[in-house]
C-alpha cells in the first residue's frame, strides 16, 4: 500500500488473529467471517486506529490461548461489512511479514505483539521476479499434484496470472499441512517461496511424507 514507505511506519504492536491454515502474503487478499466476540472487538479497536492485523497460524495448546507461530503477515484492512446477525466480512491486504519479538500483556480480549518488521523489510515494494522458477515447471508440478491428490485447477489462471499471484494463489489454496504453509510464508523471497511450493508438490505427488520444510 502507498502510505507504507518503510518499516517505520508500521506500528511496533498489532493484534494477531490465530488461524491455522489461513495464509496472508504481501499483496494477497484474504477474507475472513469474523463472529467471535474477542475478534469482533479487534476489527473494532484496529478500524478506529492503523487497521492493521496479524495473521498468525496457532499450533495446538488450548483453544482459547494457542501456541502461535514465530512469523506472521499483517494485513490492512481493506473491505468491511457488517451483516445482520452481527458478523464483520472483511478482506486484509498484506502488507509485510514479521517477527514476534513478544507476546504483549494486554487487557484486549484478544491477543497483541510487538513485531519486528526488520527481518522482512523488502515486503513493504514489489516482488522482483528474478530467480522465479519457469511458469511450465510450476504447471507441470501442479498437473502432477493435483492428479494425485484428486483436484482440480483454473488451468487459464494458471497460465495467465502474474507469477506472484499465482505463487500465492497456489500456497494459499492447496490443502497443504501448517507446518508446510508456514514454510511457505517464511521463505525470504518470492522466487524461494516458488521453489518450497514446487518442491510440496512434487513430494505430495510421489507420496512422500514431506513433514515440515526447512
């Protein structure tokens, strides 16, 4: 978005939502339905200050206060609507990924931390597309993946969409485990988050256990 220049002007705390599964990247659009009480309260707090969100995947621990993972993506807040019943729609627009330096020991129902944007400053522009895998090494993958796991795919995107888009289109959408997702979020740039997808799909599709990526 054009009002973040650096990592500087983001705020040194944001609320986090814990999601498994549920994967933001910069420049991708994530919807959400949003109906627990705590969660309806963070859209409020975040509409009335830097409409920022953490998305973060939790990993097991209680329901309430699950263990979270040590990198997130923040969003904006771009789309909202309130329904009848009283849930928010809304659609984050990642913005840039971050550390959690420390869990903050807030008064919110819902749970805050101090981000250290720094390690994912480059975020903040446009993705180069050097080193990006050829778009037929990742279709052929994708054929070879979805034909074992027995899905389908919008072969027209897949060979018309920006790279990035479809990169993380794919990361996003395929029923990959949190660990894996997680090793797609953390890998530092697009053409390494490419390169980690081909390699889930190409294990998934000769039935390897790829367990988590390093």
């Amino acid at each position: 978005m054009s009002q973040y220049r650096r990592t500087s002007d983001l705020p040194e705390a944001i609320p986090v939502f814990p999601l498994p599964g549920a994967m933001l990247f910069p420049r991708w659009e994530l919807p959400l339905n949003i109906f627990e009480p705590r969660y309806l309260n963070m859209i409020d707090d975040a509409m009335r200050s830097h409409r920022l969100i953490g998305m973060i995947q939790s990993f097991g621990g209680p329901r309430a206060h699950p263990d979270i993972a040590r990198i997130g993506c923040a969003g904006r807040l771009t789309r909202y609507t309130e329904t009848d019943d009283g849930r928010y729609l809304i659609t984050l627009t990642g913005i840039c990924r971050f550390t959690v330096a420390r869990e903050l020991d807030v008064t919110t129902p819902y749970r805050q931390v101090a981000a250290d944007w720094s390690p994912f400053a480059a975020d903040i522009f446009d993705s180069p597309e050097t080193g990006l895998p050829e778009r037929a090494e990742l279709a052929r993958a994708l054929k070879a993946y979805t034909s074992a796991q027995g899905l389908s795919a919008d072969w027209s995107a897949v060979d018309t969409a920006p790279m990035e888009t479809l990169v993380n289109a794919l990361a996003a959408g395929c029923p990959f485990t949190p660990a894996e997702k997680q090793a797609l979020l953390e890998a530092p740039t697009l053409a390494e988050r490419a390169a980690t997808l081909i390699a889930l799909m190409e294990l998934s599709a000769s039935g390897g256990d790829s367990g988590p990526v390093q």
